[in-house]
C-alpha cells in the first residue's frame, strides 16, 4: 500500500522472525511426542509463513526501553523469547479456530490448507485449545521477577479473553448483516485485532521494567497501530489477491460484515490508515531514538501488501 521499508528494517525483521521461530520450537512438543497428530497440527498451524509481528513488536517495545536503560541482560532476552513465543502461539490458535466452519470457514491460511482441511475439525479445535495453555506455561516459566511474570500472565489472558480478543470475534459474529456505526467497528476492531497487538507491545515493556512515562507512550503506540493494522486488513480484503495473501480475499463482502472499507469507503480507509499511523510515530516521539523499530514496524504495517 506504498509506503517502503528500508533494507535495514528489512534485515532486522528476518533476524526476529528467525529469533522467535527457533524459541517456538523449543516450545513445542515434538510431532513424534503422542498424542502424535494433535502435536502435529499445533506444529502446522504456528510454524506457517506467518508476518510474526506480535513477536517483533515485542522485540521493538523491548529495545526501545532497554537501550535507554542500559541495555538487556540475558534473562531478559531469554523471557522475550518467551513472551514473543506465547503472543505467536494465542495468535495462531485465534487463526485456527476462526477459520473453523462455524467461524469464517475457509479452507487457506498462510498460502497452505488450512489447519482443519488439512487435519480435521476436531484436531484443528483441539490444537487451538491447547495452544492457549501453553502460552501461559511458557509466560509462567520467563526467569524475571516474579511479579513482572504475574504482570505479564494477567495482560495476556486480560486481552485474549472475552473483554479482548475472544470478546471482539463474538462481536464480529454477531455483526454479519448488521449495521454498525464508526465508534461501534472501532470498539470491535480495538478487541479482537488490536488487544493481542497492544499485549505484545505490552509485554516488551513488562520484561524490560519500563517506567510508567515509557509504558504510556508503548501503550498510545500500541492502540494506534492495533487499529491501523486492522484497517490495512480491511483494505487488502478488498484490493488484495490470494496468491499475494495466503488467504482468501473478499470474505468480508461475502459475509456481508461491516469494514473500515464499508463504512468509510476505500478513500476514507486510506485516510484513517494515515491517521492512525501519525498517531503512532507520535506516541513514540519520547522514546527517541531506541523507538526506531517501533516506528518501522508502524510503517511496515500501513504500507504492507500481505
Ligand atoms: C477465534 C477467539 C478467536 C479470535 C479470532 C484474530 C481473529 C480473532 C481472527 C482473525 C481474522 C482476521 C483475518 C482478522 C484480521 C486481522 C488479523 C488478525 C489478521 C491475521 O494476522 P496476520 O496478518 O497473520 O499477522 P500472519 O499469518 O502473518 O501471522
């Protein structure tokens, strides 16, 4: 949608996308570890080309806190791992099961079979529950204070439950055929797109003991790109191709949901896209020169074609 990213940014996306896909599969069972084929599909659904964004958003709110302070310590690299792996694994259990039958139904995700084609539905449903749990191990087991652990399981679970993410697809559920206002779509999207994006911003800011000025200024970043992501999803739904994708376009329209697109036409979607992406270079202003990947990130976001 425009906007380039640099060589730079480019480079430093792989070297996270590498970082958190080895930390993942430490975390896994093995496929060969029985129940066999239920590992087999949890394996499936997070190894998939995903963006991982969750995961770098994690990494970028994390150094733009621990450059100022001094850097990180090796624990807390090691707990970063940890949280980017757990916002990965929600994220993919979130993707299974909405691509479930009684969701949206559809049968591509990350350019592959989706995970109940592939498998079969009760597998799919079964890999997504235990998904979620092992998030939370894996959070538990971060080697910081205690009390940042406990801050971390609490945000987590707070925002992927039925006041965060769960809650915003039961809205979206309900809105198919409906007419929703721009404050209505907004709370919507705010919950199930942008409550797992803010928690992974979050969660770089709880690892690294972020000052309360640093975690206000991650927290008005995280809201704007939360959104922002979801408006270029809406964008892409309607100008995007299946290849390009990796999954379906035109869901939208055809289950008749509302969108940025629909309430605000493809012109105004762009405009709010550029608003909200002013609004998160602006939140990070304070952090300095340590918010770079942030800002990127918040560039990678609007100008992305997948
Ligand atoms: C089933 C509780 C439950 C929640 C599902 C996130 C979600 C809620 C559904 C996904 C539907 C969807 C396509 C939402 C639009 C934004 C979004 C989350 C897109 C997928 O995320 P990407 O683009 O995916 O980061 P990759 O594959 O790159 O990881």
């Amino acid at each position: 949608m425009g906007l380039s990213t640099s060589d730079d940014f480019t480079n430093w996306l792989s070297r996270q996308v590498e970082r958190v896909e080895s930390a993942i599969k430490q975390h896994l069972p093995s496929a060969e570890t029985s129940p066999k084929q239920l590992h087999e599909a949890m394996q499936y659904a997070v190894l998939g080309p995903g963006k991982r964004v969750r995961a770098a958003l994690v990494y970028a709110a994390a150094e733009a806190v621990a450059v100022a302070n001094d850097g990180l310590s090796s624990p807390q690299e090691i707990a970063l791992d940890h949280a980017a792996t757990a916002v990965e694994f929600i994220h993919a259990y979130s993707l299974v099961h909405d691509d479930l039958p009684c969701m949206d139904d559809d049968d591509l995700r990350r350019g592959q079979p989706t995970v109940h084609i592939q498998f079969d539905e009760s597998t799919a449903l079964l890999a997504g529950d235990a998904l979620q749990p092992l998030a939370f191990e894996i959070l538990a087991k971060m080697p910081i204070a205690p009390a940042l652990v406990v801050q971390a399981v609490r945000v987590l679970a707070h925002n992927a439950g039925s006041l965060g993410m769960a809650g915003g697809q039961a809205i979206d559920c309900a809105s198919a055929g409906q007419t929703l206002d721009f404050e209505q779509l907004q709370t919507m999207h705010s919950k199930k797109t942008g409550a797992l994006l803010q928690t992974s911003v979050q969660l770089g800011g709880i690892v690294t003991a972020a000052r309360s000025s640093q975690r206000q200024s991650l927290l008005a970043y995280a809201q704007a790109i939360g959104l922002a992501f979801q408006v270029a999803d809406d964008i892409l739904d309607v100008v995007g191709d299946r290849q390009t994708l990796g999954k379906t376009p035109g869901k939208d329209a055809a289950n008749n949901k509302p969108t940025y697109v629909s309430i605000l036409g493809l012109e105004g979607a762009h405009k709010q896209l550029a608003l909200l992406h002013q609004q998160a270079q602006e939140a990070i202003v304070s952090l300095g020169e340590p918010g770079r990947r942030l800002g990127e990130i918040a560039d990678y976001i609007v100008g992305r074609n997948r």
